[in-house]
C-alpha cells in the first residue's frame, strides 16, 4: 500500500530527548478515580461541551441486565466489555455506560456537533480469540445504557476486513480519522476523512507500518492532530515501564521526534495509558498514566505544549 499523503518538507528540532516531569501539584485531574477500580485505558475530550470520556475495562463481580451471574475481570477482558466514563473537565463523574463485546478500549475518539450530544468512536465487535476490536464502532452517550456491539443504534465500520485489534483517533480540527491496525502480522497506520469514512468510502489518504521504536512491544495510545501522529509506548508493563512519546509524520511514515517522560520516583505513577488532544485555548497533547494499587487504579494526565513547533514535544508536562 502506498502513501497518498505529501511528502514531508522542512521538519526540524531535535529527533530524540528527555524530561522530568514535575512533582504532583494541586490539579483537577491528579490522582482521579473512575466508576470501576480498573485502569484507565483510554481518554478524550468534547471542548465544545467542556467534557472528557473515558474508557476502563468492566471490573470483575459485576452483573449486567441478562447476564446469568457475575463475571470475573478476566471474563471482561476476553469479551471485550467497557465502562465508558463521562466526566467534567475537573474530573467529576457525570455518568456511565456500558459496552459490551467492544474491546480493550485502547483509543477512543470524540467527534463534536454543532447542536447536541457528540459521536463516540472506538474499536468495536471483539475477537472471541483475543478480545480486540475487529472494526470500529460509532455511537451516543447514553448514562446508564448498555449498549452491545450487535445493537442496530450501533454504526460498525470495518475498513480492513480481516484485520484485528482496530483502534482510532480522531482529529475534530482537519476533520480526519486515524486508524491503527492489524493484518498479515504487521501493523499499520491509515489516515482517512472522516465524514468519507461515515458514507463508507475507506479509501485512504495514506495507509504505513506503524513504526516502532525498537524494544517497545507495547502500544499504549495514539492521537492525531493535523499531519502528525503520535504514539505512547513502553518497553513493559507495570511500575517497571519505561514510556515512550514518539511523533510520526504522516507524510513520510518515520518518526520525527522521541521523548520520554521520567516521572519522580515518588510520584506513585504506574503506566502510562492514553493520549488525546486539547486545542484551547492553545493546543496541547495530553497524556495520561494509571497510579495505585490493583483494583483501585486512579488515573492522572499531564499536557505538553505544541504551540511553538507540533512536532517538538519535549516542552516540559505540566499537570492538567
């Protein structure tokens, strides 16, 4: 598959660096709490509504409407069962909702519009083998609904028949899809216009192998924000995890820019989990990390600053 997207010109600034990221300090999304004692997976954010979304692998005990019992955490994962978390900007919870058969919830999309709630994105109709996402999936925030991935309200998109653990990100700004996934044992980034894409013509713009930083196995969360992408990874999980922020050209496929966060040894951060992008009131590239012990996660994000180059990240994180 070729690239349909220009070729890059002028890109400058440093290809690799470091920071230490800042003590905790008095911030509204600094050691918050979601509906489950589960990770944080995924997060992003709906300016015009001023609220935030995130997404959490279901915990285990719980019992839906029709289910014949309780199911175990690791009986969610397979499945691909979610909470999907509305919350204000501060981190206060607003509601709840649950999907079933979606995913692991790696990614997640918001799509704003103009009058109304905004659509939701991300990967839908798991595996049975894996519990990973076969296509995505497009729908409305409803505060207590279970929604499963079956459900007729349900848009289910399947841009790469064949392929598995599909993820998103969307870029409200240029109005463009990203879709990361998996086929033939590789995978790939392919970038899309979305109101294209939502008519159900998947012919991309630009369609690459993801590319890796050597020795990180683990793909953490992406974002996309005009002709960049970037990509959190780590070389393993758990408090050993050494992440990794990487900025792609979607022009060339390579990689730009490496940065790699080095919270304080004390800070109690546990891995990090998300990216997603603010745009006001100056643009900034969010991401987020899982702290505390298992089954009462908590969940913080830090931001750094695109405003002077989108392809530099390495401007100091402040606390959200």
């Amino acid at each position: 598959m070729s690239s349909g997207a220009p070729a890059s010109s002028g890109l400058s600034g440093p290809e690799q660096g470091s920071w230490a990221m800042p003590e905790p300090r008095r911030s509204p999304l600094l050691d918050r709490r979601l509906r489950h004692g589960t990770a944080i997976q995924s997060f992003a954010f709906d300016e015009r509504r001023a609220r935030m979304y995130a997404l959490q692998v279901m915990e285990g005990g719980i019992q839906l409407p029709g289910e014949p019992g309780p199911l175990s955490h690791s009986e969610r994962q397979w499945r691909g069962d979610l909470c999907m978390n509305a919350l204000s900007m501060s981190g206060e919870p607003l509601g709840h909702m649950y999907l079933k058969g979606f995913g692991h919830g790696g990614t997640l999309g918001v799509e704003p519009r103009r009058h109304g709630r905004p659509a939701l994105w991300t990967e839908g109709d798991a595996n049975p083998s894996s519990g990973y996402g076969r296509g995505l999936a497009r729908f409305r925030f409803r505060p207590g609904m279970v929604l499963e991935h079956h459900d007729r309200e349900l848009e289910t998109f399947r841009p790469r028949p064949g392929s598995t653990k599909n993820q998103v990100a969307l870029d409200p700004y240029a109005r463009r899809l990203l879709l990361r996934y998996r086929h033939a044992g590789a995978y790939r980034f392919a970038l899309y216009d979305l109101a294209r894409f939502r008519a159900g013509s998947f012919q991309a713009l630009t369609d690459f192998v993801q590319p890796m930083p050597e020795g990180h196995l683990y793909h953490q969360g992406m974002a996309v924000y005009g002709t960049y992408a970037y990509q959190l990874t780590c070389s393993e999980r758990g408090p050993s995890a050494e992440p990794l922020l990487t900025c792609v050209h979607l022009g060339t496929g390579r990689i730009v820019q490496r940065v790699r966060p080095e919270p304080a040894a004390d800070s109690g951060l546990f891995e990090p989990e998300g990216l997603a992008v603010l745009q006001h009131p100056a643009p900034r590239l969010c991401v987020g990390f899982a702290s505390g012990e298992q089954g009462v996660r908590l969940y913080s994000v830090y931001t750094t600053d695109l405003r002077r180059s989108p392809e530099v990240l390495g401007f100091g994180f402040e606390a959200r």
